[in-house]
C-alpha cells in the first residue's frame, strides 16, 4: 500500500527559530488553501449568476495573505532562519531550513517588490480581458481582445520589470530578464537563457519528424477509440483505472467540470476534475488518468511539511511530469491496456471488437492541428513552442499585440506546416494570455521533457515496466516516483531534483526517443 507517510511533525527536533517560521508560514498556506477551495467550488458547483459576489471574497482572501507575505515579523524570522545553524537534514544533503528560507524569500521579495495599485490593475484588467476574450473568440474577432490585452502585456511588462534582478545588484553572475521574472512564478529558476537551447534542441529534432509523418500519406484507423459510451460508465470505469494506478479515494475526490484540473488542498484533499464526450472515450480516459497523475503527486507530498514553504510541489514542470508520466507514458503504452483492455469490455459491452494492436495505434497518432487542447503527444510540444516564442518577443518590446495574430499564424507555419483560418482556431484558442499567465506555457513541455526521462530512468531501476503493467503491477513505479519526486516536496529546485531522480540534466533525449519509436512502428518511418 503506497500512502504519504503519517508521521507527524517532530517539532522537537526543529530549532525554535524554524518553528516560529513554521507557524508564521502555515497561515499564510492556510489563506492559500481557502482561495483554492474557493476556486474549486467556483469551477465545479458554484451557481452562474454568484460569480461577481465570489470575486470579491477571493480578493479579500488573496490581499490578507498578501499582507501576510509582507508582514516585517517573518522578514525577522527569515533572517534569524538563514543565520541559523539548525542542521535538520534527515533526507540527507544540504538543509531543510535553508530551502524553507529560500522558498519564502522568492514569495516574499517577489510580494514586496510588486507595488499594491500594480497588483490590484493587473487583477482588474485580467478580469476584464477574460470577459472580452469570451466574446472575442465567440465572434471569432480579435479586435474585441486587443486592447485589454494590450494593456495587460503592459502591465505585466511592468510587473516583471519591479522583479526582474539587474545585473549590477546580483552577486550570483549576470542579471535576470523581464521574461525570467514571469517564468519563476510558475517555474522557480528557470530562465530564458536556460530554455532557449533546450527548445531549440526539441524543435529542431521534433519539427523533421512530424513533418515525415505528413509526407508518409499514412492515415492511423482511429475506429476502436469512437463509438457509444455512456457517461456513467466512463467515470466509473476512470475511477477504476485511477485506483488502481494509486490514487485514494479517502484523501480525494473526482467531479466533473469544464475544464480539468487537480487540486491538491492537502495530501489528504486531493480534488481531480474530469469531463466526457459520449462518442470517443480518450478525452474522459486521458483527462483522468493526467489528473490522476498530479494527484498522485499530492497525495505524495510530505506530510511532516505539510503547510511550511518547502511541503510543496516543486515547479509546474515537475507537476505536469507527473500528470504526463501516467497519461502518456503508462496509460497509452501495450502492458498497460494488454491489463485495461478486459475492464474496458466489461464497462463497454458494446463499443464492439476492440483489438489490442488497431486500439494502441488509435492512441499514437501523429497529426498538426491547430488547437493544442486537442493535440497528439506529439505536435503538442510543437503548440507550446509557438507560444514560447511569441512570450518571448512579446517581453523582449520585439513584439506588439496588435501583430500577434500574424506573427501566430506565420509560427503555425513554420513548426506544425498548418495556417489557422481564424483567429478562433489561432491566437484565440487559449485563456492563459487573458488571465494575465505569461510564463506558463513553457512548463507543459518542460512537463513532457522530465515525464519521459524519468520513466526512462525508472526502467533503468525497475527494468522493463510493460510486463509489469500487463499484470496490473502499478504500484513499483509509484513508489519509484514517491522515493525520487514526490517525498522532497520543493526542497530542490526542479533541475536539481531531474538531476538527483535520473542522473542526469533535463534533455530532449528521452522524449525524442520515446515518440520515434512510436512513429516507427505505427508509420513505418
Ligand atoms: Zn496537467
């Protein structure tokens, strides 16, 4: 039985400067914690017309953890904290303490260094560009966006200026860049200058692949994965597939909602979402086995540091490894529907012959499209850098609003060899821009890249998992994922962690050799 462990926090064992840090940072999570579970009911059972009342509750929630951030008895604390010796490092190596420090100080200065009026314009400017951006790509009518999202770009222009490090003031070498600061809040240290050639690498080996699919004519039978399933067997039938790769039910939930997403209140609330289309059972089947995936990963979080600075995920790009490790890399693979395939019959007695081969090839097919939502495991790291580059130009003053489209379809071009034939299909699709998430793209691929080299490593440990699969053995790879990832919370940046987990730095390869192998064997190329 895999579980977080139980242990509680021995205090005694902490120095009382970390206790009082503990305790300080604790109410500023449990603030955190209410705004997520306001935002989970909000997603899944609030009523339509109470959503300007619950926008006022979520900012009072938000600006009294604000002032928690910036209250001068934690600066205190954070202090005395890096000034002492407290050698708490049961995991070994380094210290706890100086990553609870550190992973404070990045939320507070990044607090601090944000002026009150900049937080609250970005915060009504989002709001309107997410209603404008609504209609805009109902009526299909980029205009309607343009001028609020010109003004947020600005605005997080600004807000990524305050944080940015300038060169001078920064003793670590050189100084950071606009871009930068938006990507650490979602991605802790990663930088343009770290990315570029990593996504350049990717690009440069993925573009030539998916283009020699194209050329090879061959269109995949995608028959085994439509026909009729009825919505309740598709949950049911998820719930299945969701226990039985780890997920508990006692310490979590699945509801349905437009949009899926995990959220993790605590190890023990973990909150997945999921929804269905009745004639193809892969959006319900995927979505839940992702979801799971990050779940799992909360489930799996220190409970001895639930509620301190480092009891937490460590990126984006670390969550999203989790989510895709299981989506793509267990849940698309043979051993794992050579055991899945007679559940499967059971909760759809008629979706008709479904063989295991014509079903696995449904499940690797490689086609551009033009929304990323809907892409193959494939091209979609070709969408996430489309946006990277237009992020980039964006924060560079390279680029302006008014040329995005332009600019959107010329890259669509380019990497996927398809030209969208309207702006809903283009530069509309996503919501992210609109909310104000720049910076947040590149953790997807970040995501693909870490979920396929750690599955390689955990078959370097483990040996070939497919066998184990087939027989229904989930449990060594996550307890593998539990001993390696999920245990260390945000102790160590996300390229220290890849680094520890597989030996290695975060690289193309493995990813590129997982999806070769498939396009050789269901396109012969
Ligand atoms: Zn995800």
């Amino acid at each position: 039985m895999i579980a977080p462990s139980d242990i509680p926090c021995e205090s005694s064992t902490l120095s009382s400067v970390a206790q009082r840090l503990h305790r300080l940072w604790a109410e500023i999570h449990d603030l955190a914690t209410v705004g997520d579970l306001l935002d989970w009911d909000e997603e899944t059972q609030l009523p339509d017309g109470a959503h300007a009342a619950r926008g006022r509750v979520s900012g009072t929630v938000a600006a009294l953890r604000h002032r928690k951030l910036l209250d001068p008895e934690l600066a205190d604390i954070l202090d005395a904290c890096a000034d002492s010796d407290d050698e708490d490092d049961e995991l070994g190596g380094g210290s706890v303490l100086a990553a609870q420090v550190r992973e404070a100080r990045r939320e507070v200065e990044r607090a601090a260094r944000v002026p009150e009026t900049l937080v609250k314009a970005i915060s009504e400017t989002r709001t309107l560009a997410t209603q404008a951006w609504r209609r805009a790509r109902k009526e299909n009518d980029f205009p309607l966006l343009a001028p609020h999202l010109e003004r947020l770009v600005e605005l997080k222009r600004e807000e990524a200026r305050a944080i940015a490090r300038p060169a001078e003031t920064d003793d670590g070498g050189g100084g950071s860049r606009p871009y930068d600061a938006l990507l650490d809040v979602f991605e802790p240290g990663a930088t343009e200058a770290a990315l570029t050639p990593l996504f350049a690498d990717l690009r440069e080996r993925l573009v030539p692949l998916v283009q020699a699919v194209r050329e090879c004519g061959l269109e995949v039978d995608e028959s085994p994965a439509r026909g009729r399933f009825p919505a309740d067997r598709q949950e049911s039938f998820g719930r299945q597939l969701a226990t039985a790769i780890g997920f508990r039910f006692d310490r979590g939930r699945l509801d349905l909602s437009t949009h899926p997403f995990c959220m993790g209140l605590h190890p023990t609330d973990v909150r997945l979402t999921w929804r269905y289309q009745e004639d193809d059972f892969r959006p319900a089947v995927f979505g839940v086995l992702h979801e799971t995936g990050h779940g799992l990963y909360e489930q799996g979080l220190p409970l001895d540091w639930e509620g301190t600075p480092v009891g937490t995920h460590a990126s984006l790009g670390i969550h999203e490894s989790q989510s895709r490790l299981w989506e793509n890399h267990v849940g698309r693979s043979r051993g794992f529907w050579r055991w899945a395939l007679p559940l499967f019959r059971t909760a759809f007695p008629d979706a008709g012959a479904v063989d295991l081969d014509g079903l696995w090839r449904a499940l690797h097919t490689v086609r551009p499209s033009f929304i990323r939502v809907e892409a193959d495991e494939a091209t979609y790291n070709l969408h996430i850098l489309v946006r990277f580059e237009l992020e980039r130009a964006l924060f560079a003053g390279d680029l302006e609003v008014a040329d995005l489209p332009a600019a959107w379809d010329d890259r669509y071009q380019v990497l996927l060899g398809i030209r969208p034939p309207d702006p809903a299909r283009g530069v509309l699709q996503d919501i992210h821009w609109p909310q104000a998430l720049f910076g947040y793209f590149p953790t997807y691929t970040l995501g693909n890249l870490a979920a396929a080299q750690l599955y390689e490593a955990a078959e370097e440990t483990l040996g070939d998992l497919e066998p184990a699969f087939a027989r229904g053995e989930l449990q060594p790879l996550l307890e593998w994922l539990r001993e390696r990832i999920h245990r260390h919370g945000a102790r160590y940046p996300a390229p220290e962690l890849i680094k520890r987990a597989t030996g290695k730095p975060l690289a193309a390869d493995a990813l590129m050799a997982h999806l070769r192998r498939n396009a050789a064997e269901v396109y012969g190329i």
